[in-house]
C-alpha cells in the first residue's frame, strides 16, 4: 500500500469525524495511542503490538489529513538514505 | 512510495544505531517528536509541520524494525474502510 493510498483511505472513512473533533482532539487521541503502543512494548505480545503500531499510524495520518499535510510528500527526504548525509547506513550520526 | 519500502529504507539507514540503542530508548526518541509534532502544531508552519510529520513516522518505523512488526501488515485493517464497520466513511462510531 503506497502512503498516500493509506492517508486517502483515512481521509475517505473518518475525515468528516476527524474534522469535527479538531486538531488538538486527534493530537489527543495520537497520544493516547502512543501510550497504548508504551504497553503493547512492554507486554510484548506481537499481535497487541502490531495493533497498535496501526492506530498509531493512523491517527497520525488522519492527524496530516487535518493539517494538510501529504504523508508521501512528507517521507521523501527518507526515501534515499539518511536525510543529513544522504547514505545508507547513515554515516553522520544524525538522529533525527 | 509504499510503506514496506519505507520501513525497508529506514531499516538499511538506521538499523544498526536503532538496535544499539534499543527499544525503550527508540520509544523514547519517538515520543520527543510526538512533542515536537506538538509544537509544530501550535505554531502552524506548514514545513515545520511537514518535516516533524516526517520524523514521527521514521521514528515509528524504526522501532517497528526493531520489534519485528509489519507496518503494510498492520495497516491492513484500514485499506478498505474503518476496521470495525467495514465502511468509508465510518458509520458505527468506532473510535480506534
């Protein structure tokens, strides 16, 4: 699945929902999500962990639906290698 | 860009720090730019925005490599609508 099919997909089933809550309400809800990853890693069950990589992920992407943010567009500079020395592995000691 | 080829991309860039680092440690870079992504929303910029959408995800990516999950796996269950429902735009109020 391309990126941007991933964000159209969340755009097209909770955009409208999305909209009416708000930014800082999604921002809200992204958090809680990463919480809920924090215990999925320390439980360590896989099928919990994948779950939870996915809510956050899309709580993120509905988050750059709101703002206008393309995701794509977004994860090009990591396409290629590392941002800052433009190899891969990175050779700089750049973290992000 | 599909999201397997960025996970892949990340995890040829950044794998070997990654894992060095470890896992809690990975978490932790990932919540400081979920903080990041929070100030960048506050001040509404929209290629700080961008670049700290960017950040989030390859941090998340990251920690998915290191914890053996599939993020184009994962994101399965939202490629066709909300993963309760079955539909687009959601109809059942399922807040992920």
């Amino acid at each position: 699945m391309e990126i941007s099919e991933l964000q159209s997909a969340l755009r097209r089933t909770y955009y409208k929902r999305d909209a009416k809550r708000g930014r800082d309400a999604t921002f809200r809800w992204l958090t809680e999500e990463v919480g809920e990853l924090a215990k999925a890693l320390r439980r360590g069950e896989h099928d919990e962990l994948e779950l939870e990589f996915s809510d956050v992920l899309a709580w993120l992407a509905s988050l750059a639906n709101l703002t206008g943010v393309d995701l794509e567009d977004a994860m090009a500079r990591y396409a290629d290698g590392c941002p800052k020395c433009e190899r891969s592995p990175c050779g700089c000691g750049f973290v992000r």
